[in-house]
C-alpha cells in the first residue's frame, strides 16, 4: 500500500472496528465559489459532494469539489479529503478531535498540495449562543502550518426549519502563510459570518440554502490574496438515514 493511502485506510477502518448503531447522509451543494480559509480556489461555481456515516460518537466524512466554471480547471475535481471526527460532551463543553487527509487540492501557487491535518474543536454554550475555539496542524506535508479559528454559533428552529448563523475570525502561522500565501508571516487571515436554512422537504430529504461572506482583515494579505471580500452563496439537497 502507498504510503499516502494508509491514513485513508485507517480512517475507514475505525468506525467500523465494532457494530454500533449507524446513521448518515449524502449531500450535493451548488456554490458560487469554492472558498477555503479565506483563499478563493475558483473564479466561479463549483458543486461539491458530501457523504458521512456516524456511529459511536465517530462520524467518516468524504468530500469532493467539482469546478463547473469556465476556466483552467474546468470539469475537474480539484479537491478531495476524508475525515474522522469523534464528538464528546465533557463538563459542559463539546470536544471534537478531528484527523483530515486532503488526498488532491490543487490551490493556485501549490504544487502538489497532498497533505493532512489534525485538528481541536472546543465549544461551550452560552446561553443562546455556543462560542468555540478551533485549532488545526498540519501533520503531514507542511508540518508545523497552523490554524486557528474562534467564533460564535446562534441555532435557532421556526416552523420545521432550522436555522444556523455563525460570526467567526481566523488567523494562521508563519508556517501556514508560507505554504498556502507565500507570506512568510503570521497574521489574521480571514473574518466572516455565514447563515444555513435546513428545509425538511419529505421524510428525510432536506434542502439548504446558505450564504457566506468573508473578509481579508490585514492590508499585507490583502496585497497577496485577491479579492478582499468574497461571497458565495448556494443551496445543497440532501437525504439522511
């Protein structure tokens, strides 16, 4: 087996390794943009697809990006990971350790951008709000780049429908910077507020629209990254077991 393949192997592995009560979905979403971390990795739409399956607190997730626009990459997947995630409630706070394999993400000015990350997820609710604190590592081909994200998350439900909004803020090592913007400083990376719309439409098949808006705070990565300010909006369907 290539080396490259065993944590993709591993992470299929695990949620399986004793029978559990089994649940899912499949996602398709059309967006107006593939955007990641504040970096636009398209000029236009793109569809991306989505499948999980969760047991034991560990959810397997498969996603992949489809660039349908009319330039360079037009028709190709540009972009495919798999993750494991596990999620545990302790003394009110939600921990969720997460291990990512990004197996082909061809970002402009990376060659060859194979690699995996580890990451933190700690929340607590707040009241009304839940406030969290992201922190991911690069552990594989750019060992060191981290990044880290806070922010707050509002849930509410009308009618059926749920509704999620989050305000968040990211910033990223000089190791990072280096890798994905070749700046090789630390620096506040990006902000954005993004809102979710998940319609039931008929037992579990869902529809969901949502929007994001994201903002480059610091003028030297403004310098470095184009445009300043992206928005992209799209609607997903889906279907759970």
């Amino acid at each position: 087996m290539k080396p490259a393949l065993r944590p993709v192997s591993l992470l299929l592995a695990l949620p399986l390794a004793a029978p559990a009560q089994v649940s899912g979905g499949s996602e398709v979403d059309f967006n107006s943009r593939y955007v990641w971390r504040g970096i636009a990795c398209s000029d236009g739409p793109v569809l991306q697809a989505n499948d999980w399956v969760s047991a034991r607190g560990f959810t397997l997730n498969g996603w992949a990006n489809l660039v349908l626009t009319q330039e360079p990459q037009q028709g190709e997947v540009n972009s495919v990971s798999a993750s494991l995630t596990y999620d545990k409630e302790y003394a009110g706070f939600r921990l969720e350790p997460l291990i990512e394999y990004w197996a082909d993400r061809r970002i402009a000015r990376v060659a060859d951008p194979a690699t995996g990350e580890l990451s933190l997820n700690i929340s607590r609710s707040i009241g009304p709000v839940r406030v969290f604190l992201l922190q991911t590592v690069d552990a594989f081909r750019f060992r060191g780049a981290a990044y880290s994200e806070t922010g707050i998350t509002r849930s509410f439900a009308w009618k059926g429908i749920k509704t999620d909004s989050t305000a968040r803020v990211g910033w990223a090592n000089r190791a990072f910077m280096d890798a994905y913007v070749r700046l090789p400083k630390g620096a506040l990376l990006d902000a954005g507020v993004e809102i979710a719309s998940t319609i039931p439409v008929f037992r579990s098949f869902y529809v969901k629209p949502h929007c994001v808006w994201t903002y480059l705070p610091e003028r030297r990565v403004r310098q470095v990254l184009r445009p300043a300010s992206l928005w992209d909006a799209g609607i997903a369907f889906g279907v759970t077991f």
